[in-house]
C-alpha cells in the first residue's frame, strides 16, 4: 500500500465524521443555513490564499523541475476554487477583503504556512494531502447520493468533479516518491484531519450565532 493510501485509511475515522458532520450533511441535501454557509465561503477564501502560499513555497524549494511544476499547478487548482468562492460571494454579499479569520482557520493556516516554509517539499505535501482527499472523498460521497439540484449543487460538482479528483491524486503521487513514512509525517496528516473537522465545526457554531435571516 502507498504511504498516502496508507495515511488516508489511518484517518478514515475523522474522514467519515467530517462527512456526517451537520454542516456537511446540510451542504449534501440543501439545508444548510445560508449564513453557516456564508461564513464558511469567508473563512474558506482566506484558508485557501494560505493554501496557494503554501504550494507556492514549496515549489520553490522543490529539488526537481517535475516537482516544481506539479507544486505550480496544483496552485493554479487553488486559484480556481477561489473563483468559486468569489461567486459564491456576490451571491451571499460576503466581502471577501474583510474577512478575519477565526481560531480554527487561523489555527490551519499557520500550521501549513510554518510546514511550508520550516520543512522539506515532501512534509508540506503531507500537511495538505489531508485537504485535497478529503475534499475530493466530500464530494464524491455527496454526489453519489444524487440530491435534487440545489443552492450549494456547485459545491458538489466542484469536488466531485473529474478536474478536481486528479489534483489530489498529484500531490499523493508526490507524497508516495518522496516521502518517508515515519511518526512526524503520520503527526501532520492526522493534525490537518483534525484542523478539517474543527473548520466545519466551527462554521457549524460560529454561523449559529449570527442573526437569522
């Protein structure tokens, strides 16, 4: 088995209470509150700048050209999914350049961007792997259930979709040639799954507290 299969399996406890988390359950059928899911699309544009920092970083000390142009790439990924949220902002009137990151994202973003910048290519890929699967095991999950159309259907596609599984696929592929498995790697993966698990929570809590529309 392949250390990035390996580390996915070994979360798969956080992996199936991110799916049935309510927030994702709301996304999946449609009921989500339009403000749990406004304050997410804020805190989510910022992890995901974070995100592309991240990449960003770590193809410049990448020690391969093919590693560095698989780290650019995956960045223009990112870029992409925040096209996405910027029409997800016009849609809710969410000013994205306002935005302060809460304790959960801020808690995420810091630990990627100190991977990225403190540790070698292979540990930053293994900081973000969590992400990227998941994301892309969300989706799939989600879509296979084949919900009626619905305000938050993009969100489905986006991670469902044929263009998004083979991102993931490429920064595993970059974990699997090289990578060490070893007690730190198996640390930083379960902590991103972790810091995953609280960014849903804490839109779950946080958004519950705005006023009802």
């Amino acid at each position: 088995m392949s250390l990035s299969l390996a580390l996915w399996h070994a979360n798969n406890d956080l992996a199936q209470a991110c799916l049935h988390h309510p927030f994702v359950q709301g996304i999946g059928d449609g009921t989500l509150p339009v403000e749990k899911f406004a304050y997410y699309v804020g805190q989510d544009a910022f992890f995901l700048e974070a995100f592309a920092r991240a990449y960003s970083i770590a193809a410049a000390k990448a020690e391969t050209w093919q590693d560095f142009q698989v780290f650019h790439q995956l960045a223009d990924g990112v870029l992409a999914e925040l096209t996405l949220h910027g029409s997800y902002a016009q849609e809710w009137g969410v000013d994205l350049t306002t935005v302060t990151p809460g304790a959960a994202t801020r808690r995420y973003t810091d630990f990627l961007l100190s991977t990225a910048w403190g540790q070698a290519p292979g540990a930053t890929a293994v900081a973000m792997a969590p992400c990227m699967r998941l994301y892309a095991f969300l989706g799939q999950s989600l879509a296979k259930r084949s919900p009626p159309p619905h305000r938050y259907s993009p969100w489905i596609d986006t991670y469902s979709s044929d263009q998004f599984e083979p991102l993931a696929a490429q920064l595993e592929a970059l974990i699997d040639h090289s990578t060490a498995d070893n007690a730190s790697n198996q640390t930083a993966y379960r902590y991103a799954m972790e810091c995953e698990l609280a960014f849903f929570e804490a839109a779950w809590q946080i958004g519950s507290l705005q006023p009802q529309e």
